[in-house]
C-alpha cells in the first residue's frame, strides 16, 4: 500500500503553462507575474495583490510594511505552522499567544483579548486547516484597540467567511502556494490587501526596497529578494484556471472521509462555524481524550509502516525547542492547543484520492483504534 499525505493536483495545461514561459526570455518580474495578481485581485476582490516566492516571505513583508520592531507584540495562535509566529521575530518583535476554542481549532477570539496589552501591534489569526478565523470579534478587539490584523490564510485559498473570500477582510492577508496547498506554484505566495500604503511598501520590498522609479540599482529602503520567478506564476495560473475543479474534488474527498469519521466514536473532526465555509486543506481528526500523545505517535507510526501517510500536525508553536529556549516556555501555557496537539492526526488528502482509498485509510485506522 502507498498512499500518499498528499499530493498537487498538476494537469497537461500547467506542464504547457511552465513549458511556454521557458520558450520566452521573460523568467521574472515578466507578463506572467502581472497576470498572476490580476486573477488573484479577481478572485479575492482585492485591491492590491503581491505575488512573492513564500507564504512566509509575504507575512514577513506584511509585518515589516506595519513597521514591526522591538519591542512589539504580535498576538497570533500556537495552534499553526511555525512561520505563523517566526515572522514576528524576524523583525524582532514578540510573539504572544492566545489559546485555541477547542471545537474550532482556531484562536479564540476571548483570549485574544486577554492577551491585549499597551506593546500589542498586531493580530494574526490563522485560518487553520482551510476554516476562516473568526474574523469579526476579532476585528472588533483590534480597532477598539487601534492595532492592526494581517490575515494568515496561507491554507485557506477559496474559502469564505460570512460569505465573502478570505483576505479581504483584514488590513492584509497572504496565500501559500506549497506543492500540498489547494493551489501550488512549487513554491509562492501571495500577499492581498485593499490598504495602499501597506502594498507600496511590499512591492517594493519584495524586489530589494526599489520603487517603481528608481531603476534597477535605486533602492529608496532596506528590501529583500522575495520575487517569485514567471515560471512558477504561470504554473500558478493555470492551477486557478482549474480553480473550482481542484476545490470541488477536494470537497468530494473530504464528504467520503466526514460520514466515515462521523460513524466512529472515537474520532472528532473540527467544528466548523455556520458563517465559515472551509476550502479544504487537510483531513485533521483528533482522538478522543481516552487517547494520549504517546499512543497517537505509536498510530502515526504504524500507519506509516502500512504505507498510509500521515503527520501530527500541528506540534504546538510555543513548545519547540527553540521557543523553549527563547521564551521559557512549558507545558500547561497552553493547554486547550495542546490537549488537541497531542492527538491530531493528519490523514491522507488530496484532490486525486479515490473512496476506495478513503475506506482503506479509515479501515485501517479504525482497526489501529
Ligand atoms: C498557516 C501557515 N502559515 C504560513 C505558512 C508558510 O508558507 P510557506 O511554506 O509557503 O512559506 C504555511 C505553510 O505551510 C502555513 O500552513
């Protein structure tokens, strides 16, 4: 048996969409790139769009265009991937976390507010596992609080919250484009924002502080090379081009796994919010609380010995190693994210699996259960 966690969903038409690109002298900053952010500013609503070679390059560049520093506190999840906090840290701000609902998975706005305090410059919620944050509580504590919220939706491409997509919500938001994401370039991401002083800066900063002016050796402020190539935009768009296939099969994937898991006591899924729609990026189930961490990883691996891929996601952010090591943390800081760290597992997913395939994976874990 070999099936894999996941998998990018690549047709005929990306191979064509790369292979036209290298027949072109235009590898960079070239039509493909403008082409790229116009489909996102079409299919977001957004005003400005950034395309950048990482989802961590574009909360990177969100944050430095907030003129993040010393001194500032960055609230976010430990619930996440870690670069949703490291970012904090390269402009040598502090992350702060607040704990996770324990239904929803997503930060809870209630604690967020708790973590509120005179440095607090910034919210980055996180739409985890394709589910929006919930957004509005969320806005409401940082305007009365007059701080800003970058929207990390680096696995949210396509969902909605109150009926409206991701990312436009917020001061800003970005997308990932990892070969596991919903919509791959190999690597990328994309920064949206209807804010133009937050796009000037980016823009400019992506492609080493030049400004449209200035020429090529002109560098007006301290920038980075976080320019994505037109090779990877051009695979970018012909992925968006099949936009609502990629989102329909995966939403079939995820229908096959949810009545199976709903049939199986012994397994939760996270709850998702009436106002949320969730574009799938994952099959996350959490074990019941009769499970501890050491029998998940003993699941982990024995699935892995049966060629099922599968992965803890997520560790909790405050408790690897080098946050420990910065920051003192310990366990019980967090406990709502950790009691579900302990027993997530991540099951095979993508647009391509077939309900056989499903029924195996599920076979299997029940028989592992
Ligand atoms: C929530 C979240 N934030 C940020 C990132 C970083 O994206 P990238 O891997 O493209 O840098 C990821 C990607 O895995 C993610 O899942």
């Amino acid at each position: 048996m070999n099936i894999p966690l996941s998998r990018p969903d690549i047709t005929q038409a990306e191979r064509d969409a790369v292979i036209e690109v290298l027949n072109t002298p235009d590898l960079s900053l070239g039509p493909k790139l403008a082409e790229f952010e116009r489909v996102f500013a079409e299919f977001t609503g957004a005003k400005y769009v950034t395309a950048v070679n990482s989802g961590t390059s574009g909360l990177h560049l969100c944050l430095h265009a907030i003129s993040l520093g010393p001194g500032d506190e960055v609230i976010t999840t430990p619930f996440s991937f870690s670069a949703s906090a490291n970012c904090a840290l390269y402009e040598g701000a502090r992350p702060v976390f607040a704990d996770i609902d324990p239904e929803t998975w997503n930060i809870d706005p209630a604690k967020i507010a708790r973590a509120v305090t005179p440095k607090s410059r910034v919210i980055v919620p996180v739409d985890v596992f394709g589910q929006p944050a919930d957004l509005d509580p969320i806005l409401q504590i940082a305007n009365k609080n007059n701080i800003c919220v970058i929207e990390d939706s680096c696995e949210a491409l396509g969902a909605r919250y109150k009926g409206k997509p991701v990312g436009t919500q917020a001061d800003a938001a970005l997308f990932a484009f990892y070969p596991n994401k919903q919509v791959t370039t190999g690597e990328g991401g994309i920064i949206v924002t209807n804010d133009e002083n937050i796009y000037k800066i980016v823009v400019s900063c992506r492609n080493q502080g030049r400004d449209e002016h200035g020429g090529w050796l002109g560098h007006v402020r301290l920038g980075f090379n976080y320019r994505i190539s037109d090779i990877n935009c051009a695979l970018g768009i012909a992925q968006m081009k099949r936009i609502d296939e990629i989102l329909n099969s995966r939403r079939q994937v995820a229908e096959w796994y949810t009545r199976r898991i709903n049939d199986e006591k012994r397994l939760r899924m996270q709850k998702i919010l009436p106002h949320c729609q969730i574009s799938w990026f994952v099959m996350v189930v959490r074990l019941n609380d009769d499970y501890t961490r050491d029998d998940r990883d003993r699941i982990l691996k024995q699935l892995k010995e049966k060629g099922i891929g599968c992965s803890n996601y997520f560790p909790p952010i405050h408790l690897q190693p080098f946050y420990v090591e910065k920051f003192g943390y310990q366990r019980g800081d967090f406990p709502v994210c950790e009691a579900l760290s302990d027993r997530t597992i991540a099951l095979p997913f993508h647009g391509r699996l077939t309900e056989q395939e499903v029924n195996t994976v599920c076979k299997t874990l029940a028989d592992l259960l």
